[in-house]
C-alpha cells in the first residue's frame, strides 16, 4: 500500500512540475517521465515489481529530473544535454521492462 501511495504521490509531482514548467524547452522529456512512472506503477499494481525493484526505478526517474533541472539551470537546454537526457531515459525504459518481466514477483 506504501508503495502504492508513494508511486501515485510522485506522479503527482511530475504532474505539477510538467504544469509549472509549460514554457521549458522539454516538453517531451516531461511526457516521457510522465509515461515511465505510469509504467512504474502498473508494475506494483500488477505485482511485477518488488519493493526494492520499485526504489531502484524511483531513484532512477529521481536522477532524471534533477538532470534535467541541471541541464534547464542556465535557461538553455543545448542539443548535447537533449541528447543526454534521451539517453538517461532510453536506459531508465530499458531498466523498467527488464525489472517488470524478471521472474520476480511482490509478496502479497
């Protein structure tokens, strides 16, 4: 239920950092996260993930966004950083599809 709880209250931040930043030049980094946290929850609402698998994937999302601050800070996000952050995502996607699809399964 913790887990639950604390997927859907960091979905909720995402959510309001997407808002609050509507004028940032990207938007679709935002929309990925957005997606990937989605993605995370069904996977402890489906029992796919376990506990720990969870908190690796949230501290991985955790990373992003603050590269992403990182990367906003000077009020230019260059095509260098762009690439660095599609990159971090592309892993970040790859790490939640292997956690998912291990044979590890939640203890209910």
């Amino acid at each position: 239920m913790k887990r639950i709880i604390f997927a859907s209250a960091f979905i909720a931040c995402m959510a309001i950092s997407y808002i609050s930043s509507a004028q940032t030049a990207t938007p679709r980094v935002t929309q990925r996260q957005v997606n990937q946290q989605k993605r995370i929850a069904n996977g402890v609402n489906s029992g796919e993930l376990t506990a720990r698998e969870t908190e690796h994937l949230e501290k991985r999302e955790a990373k992003l966004q603050q590269n992403k601050k990182e990367a906003k800070a000077d009020g230019v996000v260059t095509n260098q950083e762009r690439r660095q952050l599609k990159r971090e995502e592309n892993r970040n996607s790859r790490a939640i599809k292997r956690q998912k699809h291990d044979a590890q399964q939640q203890q209910r």
